[in-house]
C-alpha cells in the first residue's frame, strides 16, 4: 500500500477521545497526561506500517479473537517486552475509527484477548486444585475423627462411607496425580498467579513456555480422564446400552490413572496413542465431544 500523511494520522475524533483517556490513566500513575499519550504516540509510530497500513473502518469491527495478521504482528516481537507493546498496539488499533477512539473498547480488547491468550497455562488451575486437595483432606480428617468418636452422625456415617467407594478414592488420588503433572509437564510447580492475562504476567518471558507445556498437559490429562471415564466404572452413573460399546468396565486396564509415573510412560509406550484412536473413534461415530 501506497503510503500517504492521512495515512499515517489518526481520525481528529480519536485525539481528543485518546487523551481524555490518557488524562484518566494519569490520575492512577506517575507518569503525567502527556507522557502517556506521547507513549501511546511513539508506539503507533514505531509500528506505522501496521497501525497505519489499512484505512480507519466507520466504527470498531466487533471480534473477540485475534486475527492471523494481529497474531503475527505480536509473534514476530523479539521478547516478551517486545510482545506486550505489540499487543498494546493491536488493542489500540482496534478501538479506533472514524467515530474516534473507545477506551471501554480498548479496556476490554486488552482484557479479554489477554485472557484468551494465556488460558492454556495450568498455573491458575493448579493453585485450585492445591486448595482442593487441602480442604478435601481436611474434611476427611474431620469424618475420620468423627467416626472415631463413638457416635458418629448420620452424615458422618453417610460421608465416611461415600469416601471409601472406590471410584471416590479412585479419584482422590487422580487429583494428586493431576497436580503433580500439571506442576512437573506443564510447569506449573511453586507458581502463583491472580492475574490470568498473558501481557501482564508475572513470570514475563516464561509465559509463552507456560501456555505452550500448559497446552500439552491438558491435552493428555483430558486424554487420561476420558479413559477414565470409559475403562472405570463410577458407582453414580451407568452408561445407556446403545453406548456401551464405548465403555470397557470388563476388560484388562490399559493404564494406571492413580500412577503419575505409569501415565508418562503410557504417553511414550504407545499406550495413550491407543486411546487417542478410540476416542477419535467414540467423537467419529457418537458427534460427542465429552
């Protein structure tokens, strides 16, 4: 595209709406007004080609994913600083048209797309299930002593005996093992994170790491709770007889899903690639996704 000066200047609309934001930012940080806004100015200039490239649309086009040209543009950033001020970039671009500049829109493109761009990460989720486990041991502990007791109640009775069933216990220690394969494969281990936003992360340059092994953990632990659900039967669910062919209650176990070492091994030994093809198989023929 032919580069011209209307080109490489923003809507007149959008000025005064972008500096009343930037007024707004100031009265939050250090910097002033116009250091902001000169900020904002500097990286629509240093990324003129994309920022200026295309003509300014009437108003904001409503998507709530990134584009393969915005995911590029971030991509191609050399380092994590690198990448937040691209992703800055494509928020900013997206809350600008003829109308003029929108900050809620900016404010919630950058939520958002932040969000979505680190939902892989299994730090959160391990933080969740490290309270889970704690306070699902607690309660145990509290039954335990309460049927020591010498006159347990009712519900004490109830609980002491659904703990025992063996699918429970089953998947009490599944959550041990989800845990630990969560911290050791997806990187997870010793982190702690409110604020679930890939650009504002706090472990900066290991956030791609953290989304890509998050991503693959995932993967195969879906993979281990669907041969769960289809080699191990549950005693509060019993499979239509149409279905039955996709559950294998009878037949030897192909895994051990209490056993962290036992599931890598079954990812290396072909063991989980033979449940991968049944379930390709269950999604083919049923239209389910489960």
């Amino acid at each position: 595209m032919a580069e011209t000066s209307r080109e490489r200047k923003l809507p007149k609309s959008a000025v005064k709406s972008l500096i009343e934001y930037c007024e707004k930012l100031a009265l939050g940080s250090s910097d002033s007004a116009q250091e902001i806004f000169r900020q904002h100015l500097e990286l629509m200039k240093k990324h003129g080609d994309y920022f200026f490239g295309d003509p300014w649309p009437q108003e904001p086009v409503a998507q709530f994913w990134l584009s393969e040209i915005e995911a590029e543009f971030i991509g191609t950033g050399k380092g994590y600083t690198e990448e937040r001020k691209r992703f800055t970039v494509v928020c900013l671009r997206r809350s600008i048209s003829l109308e003029g500049f929108d900050p809620e829109r900016f404010t919630g493109q950058f939520k958002e797309l932040g969000e979505q761009a680190c939902r892989n990460c299994l730090v959160p989720e391990a933080m969740r299930l490290r309270e889970q486990i704690a306070a699902n041991e607690q309660r145990k502990k509290e039954n335990e002593e309460g049927m020591k007791s010498g006159k347990p109640s009712w519900m004490t009775k109830q609980m002491h005996e659904y703990d025992n069933k063996p699918d429970v216990v089953r998947r009490d220690e599944m959550r041990h093992v989800e845990l630990r394969f969560y911290d050791g494969v997806g990187f997870a281990e010793g982190k702690k994170c409110e604020v679930k936003h890939k650009y504002r992360c706090p472990f900066g340059e290991e956030s791609e790491r953290l989304v890509e092994e998050g991503s693959r953990a995932r993967y195969v632990w879906r993979l281990v709770e669907w041969y769960d659900s289809h080699w191990n039967p549950c005693h509060y669910l019993t499979p239509c007889v149409s279905d039955m062919k996709w559950y294998h209650y009878d037949e030897p176990r192909i895994i051990d899903v209490t056993s962290y070492e036992d599931i890598l091994k079954a990812v290396e030994d072909g063991r989980l690639p033979k449940i991968l093809e049944e379930r390709k198989k269950y999604e083919k023929e049923t239209g389910c996704q489960d």
